[in-house]
C-alpha cells in the first residue's frame, strides 16, 4: 500500500509493538503529528514539559518494562534538547529509539531556521545514527534502528528524518517485529575451565553489574550463589537483581559501597564479574582492584574487557546464556571459613534516629515500609540517590531506575513518569534533592495533565548535598556555590501545579504525608527537610581503595 | 608505545569516516596518519590508520571500532611482512647554485621532478615513512622546503593475507 513518510513511521512502530511515543511537537513533525492523531487510538502519544523530560519518560519507560523507549522531538532545539537524555540511555545501555524532524532536505546544511546536525551531535553518545536521505529506505532504516537498540549491548539509537521525508509517499510493506541477535556460548572448555576456578576457589565473590539486569541473568546469579555458597556484590545499576537482605548479598560496591563488600573483594582469591564495566566509581584504583583474585569477566560488549581492570579469563557474551550454562558446572559448596572472614568485615555505618529529626535512612525506611515489594523507585542524582541506592529495600531488579553512568541531575521526574506509564503501577517513587528536583521539575505538569501517581520525595537539606560533601571532606569547607539560597515552597509549587504538596520535618510527619500521597492517587510532592551535615557513608575517595575508608 | 598501522574496511557511507575518527578522538587515541579510499568493492571503502600506543591500547580501541555498525573488518598491519606506503609532493627553493645537489639527493630517494619553476622545484617521492621522513631531513638540513604535503601512510599485506567483509 502507499503511504506517506510519517504513515510509514507510524507503521513500523506497530510493528514494534509501539504503543506509547514521548514527545513534543514542532514544525518539522507536524506530519508526524498528524499521522499520530490519525492513529491515536493505537499509539498513545504522553506530551512532556520539555523534550529532555520525554527523552527520560522514554528511557523510564524501557527500564522498568524491558521494551525499547521512544520519543520524538522537532528540529533544532527539540532535537538538541534530547541530547542529555540519549546520553543517558547510552550510558546505561537502555534500548531508545530516537526520532528528530528536520528542515527539509533542500534546506539542509543552509543554516535554516531550527536547523541542527544533530546526527553528528548524538554520534559519540548513540550505537548509531541515521539520516533518512530517501523516502524509499525510511522503513528499512527505523527497523535496524529498532534491531540495533536491542542487540547486543542495548542502547539508543537516533533517527533524523527531514520534513520532505515524512511527507514523500511510497510503498510500505509490512514486516515482522525486529528481534535481538540471538548469543549461543559454544566455547565448552572456556566454560569448563572458568567454573573449575570458581570450583577451586577459597575466597570466591560474583561482582554483577547492571548488564545482569538488561540480560534478565538474575535467576543464575542467584542459582549460583545459592549452591555454591559465594557471597555477592553489586554495582547501583544492578541493585535488586538479588534481594537485599538475602545473607550472600553484601550489597553496593565502590565509593559507596558497603564496607564488607569492599573488604570482601579487595581479599578474594577468584572474582567472578557479570556484565560490568568497572567504572571509576566502582573500581577507583583500578589498578589496585581485586589484586589477589583471578579475574573472571563475563560481558557482551568485547570492549569492556580489559578497558579497566584486567582480567584472566573472560567470557563474551549474554550473560544469561553463559550463566545458565555455567551454572550446570559449578558445584555444590560450602565456603563457611570463607563467610566467617567476610562476617568480621562487616561494620555498621553508625547513622542518628530518635532525635525527632528527619534523617535520610529514616526516610527510605518508611518509604520501602510504606511501598511494599511491589515499590517502583526512581531517583535522581547526589546524595539522596546514594541514600536510595543503600537503604532502600531491594528485591526486583527492575524497581530501581537510577542515572548511574551519566549521573543525570534532572533525570527522576521524566524517568518516574515514563516508568509508571509504561507499568502502570498504583504508585511510583520519585526520590530526589532539592538540587535535582529544581532542574526538571517543570515535569509535574506532565504528572497532573495526565493523573499519573508519581510521588516525588524530595530530600531538602537547602544545598547541592554531594557537592557540599565533597567541599566539606576535600576543599576544606569552602562551600563554593554549593548553598544556593532558594525560598521555593514546594507546597505552593506543586500547588500551582495543580499536584498535591506536604512538607515534613520528623518521621511521623513524613509517614502521615506519603500515606495520604499514596492515598489520593495522583501526583504529589514531599518536601523532606534534613539536616545540610548529612553524609553518605562509608565512602572511599576516588582514586583509593579499602585502606582509603572513611566512616565519617 | 609502538607505531601501528590499522587497516580498516568499512561500508563506503556519508559520515563513516567522522564515525571511526571521532571514536579515536573520543576514546584519547591520536591519529598520526589516516587515509581512505574507495576499493574493488564499491560498498566498501578503506581506512588506514596510523596510530601510537602499547598493546592494551591497541587492543582497546580495535574493540571499539568493532562496535560501529558501519564497521566490516579490521586489522593490524604487520610490518614484517607488509606494503606500506605513503606520497610526498615537495616544494624546495632551488636556483643554480642548488639545483644539482637537489637532484643527486633526488636520484638517491627516487623522487621524480613534477614542476620546475621560477626558484622553486616540485619533487614527488613514495616509499615507506620512515623513508619519507629521512628525504625530508635531508631536505630541511641543507635546502629550504617552501611547502610540502605527504598523504599518510596506506598499506596491504603481502601475499595470502585478504581482508573481506
């Protein structure tokens, strides 16, 4: 059948089982736009404050469901306002499939008004990027966007379509839906002598990382633990692959990381690492990681092999499939010795309650109380993502949504929105600061205008709190910038918003105010007034390692 | 840090070139010489690069490029046992006082003479770098060079070796 560009678009994302699009509309898509309200009643398009909001709904959206986010933006602005947002997926390996108009193609490269090369923008921060140059590959090149996103190492992938384009007809034929390449692990003997060193091992530990999450590798994860008695560490981004208060599980890794997690892989004999990358914030001396293990590391994407920490054995490719073959070959074990060591490691990081103040545990305490299993939780970036990262009660893999690689201040509000559309879930946790909360909390319109239940809890210590620790511990408490002296009265906003507000000062203040949030069923706000000298505890600086520790 | 020639095949696209350029830039990788050209296959174009690190590093940003999509095979140049070649066209100020030592070196580096003109000669020369580099010094110690350009190093293996998709 003939179908104009913007037909065809609309097309094969039905036949990627699009129904939900982010976006905001402009003179470059007003084909677009129109093709979507024809279609309306198969693809729902959520109209955000501001385009970097739908580029976060959009990779919320992916996070918390598994399928491939999408949105939409105009030309110029409305495509370079996405850029943060598609760096973010990138950074995280999120599946996103991005669409830009853009001046028609006559108009290209003239400076024209809302003209961008956003195609060599987004290069270094997309798996890839196109430029639909000819109506007749428009279809063929949203499905290999559609197939790339999802392949391999998941990612967004950006598609710049010009004004003329989206109005040109041609034939359309449709297709099926695009699946991932498919990973077979037939290097037997690899597989066979990896699981003989971790059958071997004394002092084993399995280091997971946020690729266990995108692979759905949790259950082997979690096999493997079980039988062969090995404890478990993890990055932020795999946080509730294993529940949080399951004995093997020792929790964060890195600069935040728990002391015993730590302790327990700077001491380990074998170190089996899934589907991470080792980043600074993990591996801060790289150098100096893991030193008396052998370093087994399992990864999809080739690159990260030996990138930062150098391993002696590694295994490329999905992590599920490697595990579930792995698993078969490792044996039951006991490592009682093993886990009696780790045990001293342990050291409670002493945190004040009981003084009526509000305090940070405190609040994610009474949030995972008060959210159940069930709690969908997404936050921003500082310290109260920290918080959230430690505290919070983790057991679903996919309830935590976090900016871990960009560390995107700005990202929650998008993200939580994007996130409880695309589950549909009774309620969904936005955890921030008041420095993050301020950069996009323009989102809240979106929130009202389509009665979504995204609660934001914003931790208000009056200062940008991860920066102002840094300025405490490193420059000598010159508070450069890091106390901004806002009067907003978050009730009133939120008000203005047309969304519900609370402020809170104690502990029950807090618990009265997210039971009635949770109560009306629409978007709501929580001011939750902390202390400024608050910390996030331990915390090893970048650059060091467990001797480097500090607990307060 | 060694000196090493990669040979990169990649789809003959708009833009792929600043794609396998960037990443050499983004990930910290100096380019000393890059050139690309069309091949036999016309889908398929070649990039040699010439770049300087240790083994990891080598490693590392091979595994990155691997990534592109555009990407259709690598290698790295042996050289022990490969072609590699690059093209300098030189602008020497020469009068009669010169001009005769200029070409005795000109006959040792087997450069051809391309242009003689009002006080200047135009000498072009091919061979491996590291012959490129010594014409110039000999060049730039005795003469005076008014303008030069070299292409940058483009190589094949020898024999066997072919590099497909």
């Amino acid at each position: 059948m003939k179908l104009n560009g913007s037909e065809i678009l609309v097309q094969v994302l039905l036949e990627n089982e699009v129904d939900t699009v982010f976006g905001y509309p402009g003179g470059a898509v007003l084909n677009i736009y129109d093709a979507l309200y024809k279609y309306q009643d198969k693809i729902k398009h959520y109209i955000t404050a501001h385009e970097q909001g739908a580029s976060h709904a959009a990779d919320g959206y992916a996070r918390a469901t598994g399928k491939t986010g999408v949105v939409l933006a105009t030309s110029g602005p409305g495509a370079t306002n996405l850029v943060t947002g598609i760096a973010t997926a990138y950074m995280d390996s999120v599946p996103m499939v991005a669409i830009t108009g853009n001046v028609g193609t006559p108009l290209i490269g003239r400076d024209s008004f809302q003209e961008v090369y956003i195609t060599g923008i987004t290069m270094p921060i997309t798996k890839h990027n196109f430029v639909v140059r000819d109506i007749k590959d428009l279809a063929d090149i949203l499905r290999k966007a559609f197939k790339i996103a999802i392949s391999g190492r998941p990612g967004p992938v950006l598609v710049d379509i010009p004004k003329d384009i989206t109005a040109a007809v041609t034939e359309y034929e449709p297709q099926p839906k695009q699946t991932a390449v498919k990973y077979n692990f037939d290097k037997v003997k690899n597989l066979e002598e990896v699981a003989e060193i971790i059958n071997n091992a004394k002092k084993p530990v399995i280091f997971f990382g946020g690729g266990v999450k995108n692979s759905c590798a949790g259950e082997y994860i979690k096999k493997i633990v079980t039988k062969a008695n090995i404890p478990a560490t993890h990055t932020m981004m795999a946080a509730g692959v294993l529940r949080y208060d399951m004995p093997e599980n020792l929790g964060l890794l890195g600069m935040h990381g728990s002391v015993v997690a730590n302790k327990t892989v700077n001491d380990a004999d074998v170190v089996l690492t899934v589907a991470s990358r080792f980043s600074d914030r993990v591996a801060l001396a790289p150098d100096k990681f893991a030193k008396k293990a052998t370093m087994i590391h399992i990864d999809i994407d080739m690159s990260e092999i030996d990138k930062n920490v150098k391993s002696d054995y590694h295994l490329i490719g999905d992590a599920e499939d490697i595990l579930s073959k792995l698993e078969v070959l490792i044996k039951e074990n006991r490592h009682d010795d093993w886990f009696e060591t780790i045990n001293s490691y342990r050291r409670d990081i002493p945190y004040s309650t009981g003084d009526g103040k509000l305090h940070p545990k405190q609040v994610m305490d009474i949030i995972s109380e008060l959210a159940g299993e069930d709690g969908l939780y997404v936050t921003d970036v500082g310290q109260h993502q920290m918080w959230a990262a430690q505290y919070l009660h983790h057991v679903k893999a996919e309830n935590f949504l976090t900016s871990g690689g960009l560390g995107t201040m700005g990202y929650g509000y998008g993200a939580a929105i994007g996130a409880q559309i695309g589950t549909g879930r009774s309620h969904v946790f936005h955890i921030t600061g008041d420095g993050s909360f301020h950069m996009n909390m323009n989102e809240a319109c979106t929130a009202v205008s389509y009665g979504l239940p995204v609660i934001s809890i914003c931790l208000n210590n009056r200062a940008l709190g991860m920066v102002r620790q840094w300025q405490t511990v490193f420059y000598g408490k010159r508070y450069s910038s890091s106390e901004p002296d806002r009067k907003t009265d978050y009730v009133k906003v939120a008000e203005g918003f047309g969304a519900k507000g609370y402020s809170c000062g104690t502990p029950e203040e807090f618990r009265a105010a997210l039971e009635d949030a949770m109560k009306s069923g629409g978007p709501a706000w929580i001011e939750c007034n902390i202390d400024r000298e608050e910390r996030v505890l331990p915390m090893i600086p970048g650059g060091g390692t467990v001797d480097d520790i500090m607990y307060e | 840090m060694k000196k090493t020639y990669l040979s990169f095949l990649v789809d003959n696209h708009h833009g792929v070139l600043t794609r396998l350029s960037s990443l050499f830039d983004q990930r910290g990788f100096n380019i000393d010489s890059l050139t690309v050209s069309t091949t036999n296959d016309e889908s398929l174009s070649r990039i040699t690069i010439a770049t300087t690190g240790n083994e990891d590093e080598i490693k590392q940003i091979v595994n990155q490029t691997r990534k592109l999509e555009e990407y259709e095979g690598v290698f790295e140049i042996n050289p022990y046992d490969s072609l590699i070649r690059e093209l300098l066209l030189v602008k020497v100020a020469s009068d009669a006082s010169n001009r005769s030592s200029l070409l005795d070196l000109a006959t040792i580096y087997k450069a051809k003479i391309i242009d003689i003109s009002e006080g200047s000669i135009v000498f072009e020369v091919t061979g491996k770098p590291a012959k490129i580099d010594s014409y110039i010094n000999n060049l730039t110690k005795d003469y005076c060079i008014l303008e030069m350009c070299r292409t940058g190093a483009t190589a094949l293996q020898r024999g066997e070796v072919r590099m497909e998709k």
